[in-house]
C-alpha cells in the first residue's frame, strides 16, 4: 500500500508547496504539483514555474526532482 500524494493537487506560484533556488539567486523554482510523494524515486517530476534570467516573468513546465536538487537549495 503506498501513502496518499497529499501534493498532487496543482497550486498557484504563491501557494507553491516548496521553493527551490539556486546559490546565487538566479533560477527559482516553485513546486506546483508532485506527481508522487516519493521524491526520490529515479525519474520523479515536478510540476514547476521556473524564473530564470531567460524567462524573468516564469514559465510552467514538469522537471526531474533530480536536477533541482542537484542546482538548488530548498528556501521554503
């Protein structure tokens, strides 16, 4: 039996569930959705709205857990 996804309703960017940034505070990712509540699963996606300084007014698209543990620090 796996635990309920409590995350897999998607929010607004200020309802994000956690906010992921890089070190120098140029990329900020808003976790909208989960598509799992086991992040650490291989393959597991989220449901972002990435800033970055090539989409300064955010852009929704799904990415690897992976990636943005790997560039990021969880601020909220």
């Amino acid at each position: 039996m796996s635990a309920k996804n409590a995350q897999a309703k998607t929010v607004k960017r200020e309802n994000a569930y956690e906010i992921w940034e890089t070190p120098d505070s140029t990329w900020t990712w808003y976790v909208l959705k989960k598509y799992q509540a086991d992040d650490s699963q291989p393959y597991a996606r989220w449901l972002c709205e990435v800033v970055s300084p090539f989409t300064p007014q955010g852009e929704t698209g799904d990415t690897y857990v992976k990636d943005v543990r790997e560039n990021a620090i969880r601020i909220k």
